[in-house]
C-alpha cells in the first residue's frame, strides 16, 4: 500500500528517463524526527526543506512494516523521471524504524503509552491508502490533487485470505513471537543478511536495496511494532469509507492486484460496481502485493503515465 499526494504536476515526458544516468542527485537523505512523541523516519529524494518555489510533493505513505528504505527504488525512479525537479518524500511509521544512537524510539515513554503511538495513527504516518483517505476526509481542504492507491486495503482486512491467517496471530499470539524476535536482534547484522537473503531467495528479480531495510526491522522493537499495528488494522479497518471516495472521486486511482491475498479480486469488483466512473484498475502485470520487492522500478514508470496527462493540465 503507497499513497503518492500530488500538490500540484509539473509537465513531463515519460520518456525522459531513459536516457538518464546515476549522479549524485540519486543520493537520499535521511531524517529522523519525533512525531507525536515516536521516533520517525524520513527519507527523502530532492529538496530536504520545502519552499515557495515548491509547487509539487510526492508524498509516499507506506504499508506495513511502515519502513521507508524498502521504497527506495520506487522514489529514486519517480525522482529521475521528473528530472529531479520535484522531492519525493516517504515517511515511516512511527516506531518501525531504528532510531539513531542519539534518539530514543519515544521521546517520552509516558506520552507514548498515553497516545498508543505505534498502533493505527490517523494523522499522515500511518497505513497508506486507508490513511489517505482519513486525511482527506478529515481536512477537505487538502491540496491533493492526485491520490494513487496502490494494493489498497482500505476495507475488511480480516475477512480476507490473509487476514483470516493473520488475525489470530496478530491480535491474540502476537507476543508468542516476541521472544524469537527478540533472540534475531541480538544476531550480528551480517547473519541477519545472510538469513534475509535465504528467505527472499525465491524472489528471482529481488531489489537488493530491500535487504537493509529487513536488517534494521529485525533489530530492536521495530517489528514487535509493526506486529501490533497489523492488529490494529485487523481490527479497524472494516467498511469501506465510500462517502469520502465519492466526494473525491476525480482525484483518486485505485490499482488492484490480480492476485493479492491482502485484498482479493472481489474487492474490486464491488468497488468497480460502486463507483463504474471510477478510475479503477485491475493489475494486468503479475506484481505482487509487496511489489517494492522486485518491481519497484516498473511501478513507478506506470504510475508516471497514469499522471503525466494530468500534469500538462495542472502546470498549463
């Protein structure tokens, strides 16, 4: 799940791209702030501050684990294709990060408990397409112009065939694993490389910048919490908010999986019925649901032509 927030579009070529070669403005940078008490990753390509000269954010909202490296390739090639004009932001989930040797994962623990930061937070770092379109309910005034909901999981999460395996695991044996989560962070990182490039060995085009990302998730409590933010999704993510969808119908594209376990073909069918004006569609290429995996770089090139007609349109 990436929600991509388009404030406003600049014009473009699809093609530019090709001919583009790798040079320092490919090179992230990373933030690591405390948001609402929970430490917070940023990664960001382009500008690192925004100004008035900004007329357009890419704003990636990641799934879970909410770990902003796993989209790297994904923002990189977003970044190139626009000629690197435009930032391109992600911002993790709170906690689902290694926090550097000078921050603490809370800044305050008391105010964490208090606030249950790492569980689904409605205000812009959490969950992405269910996020979104809380966010655009709750402030209408948003200036988003195009909201791209990849793998959307915006609707009875625990009724579908992950969800059924999931939801007793996450909500009700979540802390059975702890325990040998707890033993993996205590592994030197080069065994925990070693054991990540084992499991993702059947992914035959697998995105080797991934792998880093897995490293610090298995480090600390950054996978207990993104455990427990999948059992809250399990238990908030019911009904599909089809008032705030047909409200801001225009400014949405859905792009289903064929084959996603997370949110199954019939979602989308009900969907499509619901809303035929919709732009809705359903994945014809055969990626997964975790596509940042091994095709990263393919989905940002397709979400580039979905816009680039909008974006003449919007600069003009």
């Amino acid at each position: 799940m990436i929600i991509i927030g388009l404030v406003m579009f600049p014009s473009f070529k699809a093609g530019e791209m090709e001919d583009m070669v790798t040079d320092s403005r490919d090179d992230p940078q990373t933030d690591f702030i405390y948001c609402f008490g929970a430490n917070t990753e940023v990664l960001k390509f382009g500008s690192c501050q925004l100004h008035s000269g900004h007329k357009i954010l890419f704003l990636i909202i990641p799934g879970n684990p909410g770990v902003v490296g796993f989209y790297r390739t994904f923002m990189q090639t977003l970044h190139r294709m626009f000629g690197y004009r435009h930032p391109v932001w992600a911002v993790s989930h709170a906690g689902h990060c290694v926090p550097p040797d000078s921050m603490d994962m809370v800044e305050d623990a008391s105010l964490a408990a208090e606030g249950d930061v790492f569980g689904l937070i409605l205000i812009g770092h959490s969950i992405g397409c269910y996020i979104i379109l809380e966010m655009i309910r709750r402030d209408p005034e948003l200036k988003v112009l195009k909201a791209v909901m990849l793998f959307p999981t915006i609707e009875r999460m625990a009724q579908t065939p992950q969800g059924k395996v999931m939801t007793p695991v996450l909500c009700q044996m979540r802390y059975v694993a702890y325990l040998p989560l707890f033993l993996l962070s205590l592994l030197p990182d080069r065994l925990k490389t070693s054991l990540i490039k084992l499991v993702f060995g059947g992914i035959h085009s697998l995105d080797l910048s991934v792998v880093q990302p897995t490293v610090g998730l298995l480090s600390g409590d950054c996978a207990a919490n993104a455990m427990y933010m999948g059992g809250q999704e399990m238990k908030k993510v019911l009904e599909r908010d089809n008032i705030t969808i047909r409200k801001n119908l225009e400014k949405l594209i859905f792009y289903y999986g064929a084959t996603d376990h997370w949110c199954p073909i019939q979602y989308y069918l009900d969907i499509k019925k619901d809303f035929p004006h919709g732009d809705i569609r359903l994945c014809e290429n055969g990626f997964r649901h975790a596509f940042v995996l091994d095709t990263g770089r393919e989905v940002a090139k397709m979400v580039v032509e979905w816009i680039s007609g909008d974006l003449t349109t919007q600069v003009l």
